[in-house]
C-alpha cells in the first residue's frame, strides 16, 4: 500500500492525481501546512519537512515530479509513461521535469515574498519579477500547443501533463490565469475536466475533514 503524505492542493497534489489517473490503491495521510512547522512529529517521517512524502514499502520519495515518473513507470504498459524507444520518449522527460523546476519554481518565490512572509519581511519587487518569469517560461508551453496538440506528448495525456499542470493551478491560485494565452488556459481546462483531476480534489478534502485538518489549499494559507 502506497502512502501519501500531502497537504491540500501542496506539490503533493502531483503524485495525487496521478495515483487516481492509474487507479492505484492509496493511504492519504493529511498534514497542516507548513508541516514542519505545525507537525513536528513529520519530521520524523522526513526530515526536512516538506511534501510530498511518498512511501512504497522501502521505496521513499520527496520529489513530486520524480514521484510522477515512479508510478507511470511502476506499472508496466501504463500509458501515463513514455518508454524509451518512443519518439516522444525524451520531450516527455524534459516536460515532466520542466513542470517542477523551470515552472513551479518561480511561483514559490512569488508565494514567499507576496504571501508567505511575515509584512516586514516582504518583497513586492521579487514577487513581481519572477511572476514575470513564470509567466515568460509558458511561451515554450504555448508553442506547443499552438501546434493544436490537446496533450502534451505522444498524443495522449501522460505524466508530463499532470506536472505541468500542477503548475497552472498554482499559478491558479495566484492570480496568474489571466495572463495565460488561451491556448494555455484552454489545456488548463481540459485538465480539469479530467475524472482523476475531479477524484484528486474530492480525496483531499474528505481526507482533510475526515483527519481534522484546515482545508484551506497550502498556496492560499497565510501568517497569523
């Protein structure tokens, strides 16, 4: 049995959507956010305190793109992977991976310095500027799918396309939508049309409310 440690709508949501895309059974346990902050007692579980953790007997992970590659791929013929031998095989990996580092990353910053911090603490600037940035990265994004490809690779909708649109919601929940192309925000929206999509969001808050923690989403959390 597979656990998840998550908190709602965190990166965590990444290896949620994809453990209900491939219909994989699935502890959800719940944790406030920050947990390492509010959980001491995660630290245990994962030192450094963050989410995702995800546990498959020995197996232990805490990166949630690599977590979207470990389960396409741990079930042989999923058609959420891309085998080597496609001639996909190689954009798949880099859009796995650009979803986390070259998309998600920059939205981190805007959520530290125009939300996360304390007042005096902020930085309207920095936030503004790698706005700016996540907002310049879609245009690889857009190029593609300007191309009229509904999903990202080989056709049909895969891993990539559950990393890269974790980043859309995030960007989401900041306010950062508007500014998409409409070819970007009509991908958004068939993503969330999908069943598993629906699933992911259901599971977390009944999870929530069944484990007693906040539903509030982990982007949209702010200082006491």
């Amino acid at each position: 049995m597979i656990t998840l440690h998550h908190c709602v709508s965190a990166r965590s949501f990444r290896p949620l959507w994809m453990l209900e895309e491939l219909g994989l059974p699935y502890t959800l346990r719940m944790l406030p956010f920050p947990p390492r902050a509010l959980q001491r007692d995660f630290l245990a579980d994962n030192p450094l305190g963050t989410v995702p953790l995800l546990v498959d007997g020995e197996v232990r992970m805490t990166e949630s793109a690599a977590m979207c590659q470990y389960l396409a791929t741990r079930m042989p013929g999923s058609p959420l992977a891309l085998q080597p031998g496609e001639a996909d095989y190689g954009a798949w990996l880099n859009w796995l991976h650009q979803g986390e580092a070259t998309l998600t990353f920059p939205q981190t910053l805007v959520l530290r310095y125009a939300h996360f911090e304390p007042p005096e603490r902020r930085q309207p600037q920095v936030a503004q500027d790698y706005a700016r940035w996540f907002l310049a990265r879609l245009k690889a994004l857009d190029l593609v799918l300007q191309d009229g490809r509904e999903f990202l690779c080989a056709g049909r909708f895969t891993a990539a396309d559950v990393s890269v649109g974790y980043a859309l919601m995030l960007a989401g929940h900041l306010d950062l939508l508007s500014a998409m192309s409409p070819a970007v925000q009509a991908y958004w929206q068939r993503l969330q049309a999908r069943p598993a999509f629906v699933r992911a969001l259901a599971a977390q808050h009944q999870a929530a409310l069944d484990q007693g923690v906040p539903v509030t989403p982990a982007p949209d959390t702010r200082p006491r």
